[in-house]
C-alpha cells in the first residue's frame, strides 16, 4: 500500500512543531517522509500522531541552521528525506538516534551519557532514521552550507586535518563535548520565551559556540602530553574506561580515590589520562553527570528539588540550586515547570 501524499513543505523562516502532537503531515512540511514500519498492513496517514514533544527548526540570518528535539516516539516509524551538502555538529542529550546517509549507518547512543558527533556530506544524500515507539530523543543539530565552509577554510597551510575531515570518506566522527557545550545544549532545549529576535540572538550565539568547539576538535593537532607524544590509542581506551565506570557507578557515592583504585592507577595519572582525552577534570565530569542525573530523575521520576539535590550529593538545596543553574542556566525549580 502507497503512503498518502502529504502536504507541500511550508516555506515559513522558523516552524516550530506541536508542542503536543506531532503528525506525519507536520513532519514532511518540515522535510521528511514518514511511513510506518513496524509491520502494519496499514499505512500510516497524515494525521497520525509519530512523536509527542518539540522540535523547532531555527533558521539563522548567517550561515547556520539550528534544529532542536525533545520529544518522545508514539510509534515505530522511518523518516527518510534528501539533505544537502553541509557540515553539521550534533549533541545528543538523551536517548539513541539510528539511522543512515545512504548506506553508511550511524548510532548515537546518550542512554549512558551525552555524545557528540559532527559529520561533513560533500553532495546530497539520502538521510533515513528509524524511530522505535517510547523512544526518547534529546538533541540539538547545528549545519552549516559545505560550500561556505569549505570556502572559509581555503588553502591556508596547517589545514591539513580540517580538510581530511571535511573531504574524506569517512561516516560522522565523534568529539566529547565539554560541559559549557553540554550546558549550551541544554539552554537551546529550552529557551526564554521573549520576542522573536531576542529568541533568535540566544539560540544562534549558542549554536556557533558548539558549532565551533566541535569544529576545532578536528582542526587541532593531537594533543601532547609530557612525554611529548601524541595521545596514543591505549591511552583513550583507558580515559573511555573511566568515563564508562564514572557513568555506571555515578550514584553510588563514589570519589576520586576508589575510582583510582579501581582503575588501578595512581590518582594524578587517572586525572592527566582523563583532562587529557575529554579536555576536563575528573571531579568536573562527576558533578556535571550527577546534575544530569538529578534533572532526569526530576524531569521522568518526579523527585523535588531536596530529593535531587541528595542524589546529586548535596546536602544543601540552595548548594545544588546554585551549582544546578551554572550549568544548565536555569534553577531546579524552572527545570520542574517544563
């Protein structure tokens, strides 16, 4: 059975999706087909509810367009729609997102943490993601044109990693954002509702600042530790084991001193292995995950603010508000209204 035909693609500078129910029509006026997938003898129809959530696609002034999800899958479904070439950077807060540009596949899983992932297309391809039913997805997506980075990047000697990135054939390459990128992601989630062209200044000065940092990740030489030798692949399996165990254990109390031991290493080799591969301290990534964790268990369990606030290890609420605020840019309490 065909799939009905569904709306033109609406031309509108910023389309912001329902807030409540998003249909297959919504979505293919911002870009994809949709069908179901699950096996269905039936199709699936314009109406149909896919996803519950937001997803708001920001189109900038300069070069950059700006896409942000929060949203929860009320079906199994496969959205597939034709992307131009362009460079875009993607931190996935939450959940997995899977799909495929043409046959290269990809997977970004954030069940276990927050990724980071960034990709260059040099000619259009076929973008398809499979969506599974109660799938949650938290992410923004930062692109810009191919044609102008590649424009801006020149012939300027010392490029040689930024253009193996950009023209290579290689599927989307991962990067570690830091925590200020982490925290910026989490305020593009969820912006101040103000007027259109304040919205637009906060969301876009945002988004170049990941865009950037991702950016620069590929365009900076591997970095040196003290034996003046480029970071080697045992070195970053062992940094990975950390931030793997940090992420398992991380409400179970534990400290430096026993995730040292367990790794079986000094403390000051466990914190340069670490600052070293992620460009952050131990401690820093710890606090960041617990807040993390507190605002998830807020946001899906329903704890208050002095529940939270143990579970990220404070024994003050007004400590945890403060810390909890300079990370994701607003309180505890405005997290629990949204």
């Amino acid at each position: 059975m065909t799939t009905p035909k569904m709306p033109e693609q609406s031309a509108l500078r910023r389309t912001p999706l329902d807030r409540d129910n998003i249909t297959a029509a919504t979505l293919w006026q911002n870009g994809g087909q949709s069908r179901h997938v699950s096996g269905a003898d039936d199709a699936l129809l314009p109406e149909d509810t896919v996803l519950k959530g937001r997803l708001v696609n920001d189109r900038a002034p300069s070069h950059f367009m700006v896409h942000t999800t929060d949203t929860v899958a009320m079906r199994d479904f496969e959205i597939s729609n034709q992307v131009r070439p362009a460079v875009t950077v993607a931190i996935v807060v939450d959940g997995q997102v899977e799909g495929a540009f043409d046959d290269t596949p990809f997977d970004f899983d954030a069940r276990q943490g927050v990724v980071g992932y960034l990709w260059a297309l040099k000619q259009p391809a076929k973008l398809t993601r499979r969506i599974p039913k109660h799938n949650r997805v938290r992410k923004v997506m930062v692109t810009a044109r191919f044609d102008w980075i590649a424009k801006s990047l020149g012939n300027d000697a010392g490029q040689e990693a930024a253009r193996a990135f950009l023209y290579g054939d290689h599927g989307p390459v991962r990067w570690q954002p830091s925590r200020r990128a982490i925290a910026l992601a989490e305020q593009m989630l969820y912006p101040p509702i103000e007027l259109p062209l304040f919205r637009e200044i906060y969301i876009e000065s945002r988004g170049l600042e990941i865009f950037g940092e991702a950016l620069r990740s590929v365009m900076t030489p591997p970095r040196i530790d003290q034996n003046c030798k480029a970071i080697s692949v045992d070195v970053s399996d062992k940094a990975q084991d950390i931030r793997d165990h940090i992420l398992q254990h991380i409400t179970t109390g534990l400290n430096l001193r026993d995730l040292a031991a367990t790794m079986n290493m000094s403390i000051a080799r466990l914190q340069r292995i670490f600052k070293t591969a992620y460009g952050t301290t131990v401690m820093d990534f710890m606090r960041e995950t617990r807040l993390q964790a507190a605002r998830d268990a807020m946001d899906k369990d329903g704890l208050t603010i002095g529940q939270a606030a143990f579970l990220a290890g404070y024994s003050s609420p007004a400590n945890f508000s403060t810390a909890f605020k300079r990370v994701f840019g607003i309180s505890p309490s405005e997290a629990r209204e949204r």
